[in-house]
C-alpha cells in the first residue's frame, strides 16, 4: 500500500463500483460461505498484496491457535487485497460484516478475534464503525449487535485510520500524529477495551508520512509485535467451558 493509493481514496469522491453490486438493499443475502461452529473464529485480513498464507497475520494466529489447541478455527477473508484499495476495501468490508453477522447467527457461542494488517486493518476498522463514519464500504452494512458481543479481541497492525489519542494504540509513534486517513476521535470506542492498535514512528501510513521509505511499515515483522498481538488476544481471549477444570485454568 502506498501513500499514493491512500491519497485517491481520500480525494475521489466517486464511490466505488462494488459499493453499489453490495449494497446491502441491493443485495441482502451474505455473499460468503459459513464457517463451522469453533469455539473461537479468527480471522485475518491480510495487508495489500499479501499471500493468504505466510502474511504478517499468520504467527500471530498460529500463536493462538496453538495456545488453545482444539478451540480455534483460523480463517483468512478471501477478499482481493489489491492496489485498487476503494474497490477492493469495500469488498473485505462486506465479507467482514456479513461472515461476523452470519457467524453470530449460526454459531452463537462462538467468540471472534479479527487480525488486520495495512488495507486489512482499514478494513476491519471501517466494518466496525458506523456508515457515516466510513470512507469505504457505507452501503454494505452494519455488524449487528449480537455479533459485535461475540468479538473478543481486535488487533490492527498499520491502521491508515489510525487515531493517535486513542487509548488502545501501541508502538513508539506520536500520540500527536494520526493514519493517512484517520477517522474521527472515538470511532471505535465501543471496542477500546477490546482492542490494541500497533504502530510505529516511522511507518508512513499511520504517521501520516509522504515518505517512499517502506521500512516502518514493514517492520512488524522483526519487532516483537506480532507476539505481543498474540499474547494480548490470549489475555482476553475466553478459554472453553471444558478448559477449565475445579476452578483452575492453565
């Protein structure tokens, strides 16, 4: 992702192609495929060009999955993670909102922990916030109240929307400095306790930095904070009825 792309979202007040094929009035049924009844479901949305597999997202959900062996269900959103980021953004937020939405509905004990990273953490701050709010993805729905519940834990890595003064950011930037595309102060209150928001000094896109210099964005994966991702969702992350046993847990 560059800042570039960034930039086109911001300045083109056209809407994207797929805000209307999604619709949610347009197009009412989910347009994915369920996923089965885990304990816990997490998620990964992968940053702009990333594999599904071997992504900046899959230590920290390896790391959970095989803390809690048996309980956990690893699914990566199938959506096009590509330079297009107005098109492709509005894809992931549909998916996002209607996997959370159907999931709640088919597998109601089911708890959620959504991984993003760059475009993957956009997205899943813009499904999380309100239309109004969003730059991306109005017209493609809301996560309804009893799947916002089921969300246990929220790691973003490299948010673009990324707000200095919220109380959940971690890294070395400056509380003083926002994302490219920084959404208003407060947006995802809701979720503040359940969430962490890694960024660092020198990451251009939650910097908010014209910088060609990508060795900020890019240092998540040598700093420790993909463990320290993991290790946050597994301190809020409920462990299964049968995990615990006359009162003690692991």
């Amino acid at each position: 992702m560059s800042a570039e792309q960034l930039a086109e979202v911001a300045e083109d007040p056209t809407p994207a192609e797929a805000a209307e094929e999604l619709d949610v009035e347009v197009e009412p049924e989910p347009v994915v495929d369920p996923i089965g009844c885990s304990a816990s479901l997490v998620l990964t949305v992968r940053g702009t060009g990333e594999p599904s597999s071997r992504q900046l997202l899959s230590p920290v959900a390896k790391k959970i999955a095989s803390d809690r062996k048996g309980e956990v269900e690893r699914v990566d959103l199938d959506y096009p993670a590509d330079g297009n980021i107005k098109e492709s953004a509005t894809v992931g937020v549909r998916m996002l909102v209607d996997t959370l939405n159907q999931q709640a509905d088919l597998c109601p004990e089911q708890q959620t922990v959504l991984l993003g990273y760059s475009q993957g953490a956009l997205v899943v701050g813009e499904a999380l916030q309100e239309p109004e709010g969003r730059l991306i993805g109005e017209t493609v729905g809301v996560v309804d109240e009893r799947a916002s519940e089921r969300i246990s834990a929220i790691v973003l890595y490299a948010d673009p929307r990324f707000v200095g003064s919220d109380p959940f950011g971690e890294g070395d930037y400056s509380p003083e400095v926002s994302g490219l595309l920084a959404r208003a102060e407060g947006s995802l209150d809701d979720y503040a306790t359940r969430a962490k928001s890694f960024c660092v000094a020198d990451d251009f896109i939650c910097q908010s930095q014209r910088s060609l210099n990508e060795e900020g964005h890019v240092a998540y994966y040598s700093n420790g904070m993909q463990q320290d991702g993991a290790a946050f969702v597994l301190s809020v992350l409920p462990k299964a009825p049968n995990e615990s046993k006359n009162g003690s847990t692991r």
